[in-house]
C-alpha cells in the first residue's frame, strides 16, 4: 500500500489547520483545502498540498475532489470535514437568509463533498469519512441556534451515513470537540453584523450584557479550553485505528454533557445549560 491521503477541510487556521501538520508530520499525504486562495498560497509555504474548497460553491467542491484524485491517481484514503462557521444571535433574531447560508457551508457543503468521495472509496475497497461536530451537536447554548441547527444535522445524517455504509469498508465517524482555541468567534463577528439586528430585538439589552462582550471584548480563554492538537490526537485515533469509535469527545465539558444529556431529564439539562 502507497502513501495514505486525505483530504481535509477549512486548513486556514485552528482546527484544520493543525490536523494537515500533524497528519503530515506522521507520513500522510495531505490535500489541506481553504475557502481563500491566499490562505492556499501560505499553506503551500508551509509545505503542504493546498487548493482552494468553499463548500458554498458546488463547481469548487467538484474541482477540489477532481484536483485531489487526480493527483493520487484515483484513490482518497480519508475525508476529514471540518470547515465550518457560526452566525451567533437570538434564534428569534436570525432571518431566514441567515439559516440558509450557514447550512449550505456547515450541512450542504459537508454533504455534497462526502457524496462526491464515496465512489473512489467503494472502488478501493475502504475509506474513513471523520465529521468535525461539536459538544453543540447533542446539547444547545444559548445564542448559538444557527450553528447548533447545522451541527443537529450533521450528527443525524453522519449516524444514518455510518449506519447504511456496515455493509462497506467505510468507517464514519463524528469527533465532538468542546472548546478550542481556534478563531470561529472572531470569524463570526461579520457574519453577526450582517444577519442579526440586535439594537431592534426585545433582547437588545441581553444582547448589551453577554453577547456583544463575548463578541467584541478581548477575553482569556474559556474555562477547560484545549489547543486544537487535542482535536488532532482524536483524528489520528480515528484515522489510523483499526476499529475507530463511532464517536470521539474533546474535552473535558464534552464528556460531562455527554453524560448529563444521558442521565438528566430534559428540564434539568435546561437548567444547567442556561446558566452557562
């Protein structure tokens, strides 16, 4: 067998961009994908294999897996889907725009590339489909309805894809990270300007209080907050193991909710999780 190669998503910063190296770093032939060419272009400085994927953009999607098979000859050994962003506000203050365009990147997107990689896995005989989900998969948060939504979703069609690929050698797997220092909130600051109107939402005082900080103030980080190689250790699991969990947790609050979401009736659950 050759170099293992896989392809993975949002390689700007963060999360990706810390499983292409570490990936790299352990032989792997890495297809580091970023929404921006010029984000492409640092990564190519770095020494990896970059190309532009923006999970928006079905034409991109296309070309991205045309250009990573074509280099390989026609084998992809493993898919790892992590670009995603988030559009905070109030779920009552999100327009319908606002939902459609973080599901076409966060669901839409994911899908649509996983389908297109599929038949070179079936024709090779084996493949490892990973999805980077969330603690906000199986447990809400105030503020965060948008990207808890997308992440909803693809935990459902992540669990049915894993379940109608037993008769493949396709694994599908789910890692739930918790918090990870990556720059998501930052990056949802022009996402929130330009969907949510929080000086005309009845929550405009709540929005004053907790949110706009969280947003805009410089912050230390998050209690029990974890470097994105913790996220990467997981991968590498889940990659390279030969029988991989369905599910792999990060962190430390996402094996406590895990347990609470399990053990906890509904309006208990609430309640913890509103205090947070």
């Amino acid at each position: 067998m050759g170099q293992r190669s896989v392809l993975i998503t949002g390689c700007s910063s963060g999360i990706g961009h810390d499983a292409a190296h570490a990936l790299a770093a352990r032989g792997w032939r890495v297809f580091a994908t970023c929404r921006a060419e010029a984000d492409c272009e640092r990564l190519r400085a770095e020494g990896l294999e970059s190309f532009r994927l923006d999970y928006s953009d079905e034409d991109s999607i296309a070309a991205t897996v045309d250009e990573a098979l074509g280099r390989t000859g026609g084998r992809l050994d493993a898919l790892f889907n992590n670009g995603a962003f988030a559009c905070p506000g109030a779920v009552e203050d999100l327009p319908r725009g606002a939902l459609r365009e973080i599901f076409e990147v966060n669901l839409f997107g994911v899908h649509d590339l996983t389908r297109r990689v599929i038949p070179a896995m079936r024709a090779q005989g084996a493949g490892r489909i990973v999805n980077c989900s969330s603690v906000l998969g199986f447990v809400p948060m105030k503020w965060r309805g948008a990207y808890v939504a997308t992440k909803y979703a693809l935990e459902g069609l992540t669990d049915t894809l894993r379940l109608e690929m037993r008769d493949t050698a396709i694994k599908v797997i789910l890692i739930e990270p918790g918090p990870i220092t990556t720059r998501i909130r930052a990056n949802s600051i022009p996402h929130f300007e330009r969907w949510v109107d929080w000086q005309a939402s009845a929550r405009a005082g709540q929005y004053r209080a907790t949110l706009l900080k969280r947003l805009y103030e410089k912050r230390p980080p998050d209690r029990f907050e974890l470097p994105p190689a913790a996220v990467s250790a997981r991968l590498i699991h889940a990659l390279e193991d030969p029988r991989p969990r369905a599910r792999y947790f990060v962190t430390t609050p996402t094996w406590i909710m895990a347990t609470l979401r399990r053990a906890l009736p509904t309006a208990a659950l609430d309640w913890i999780v509103a205090r947070g």
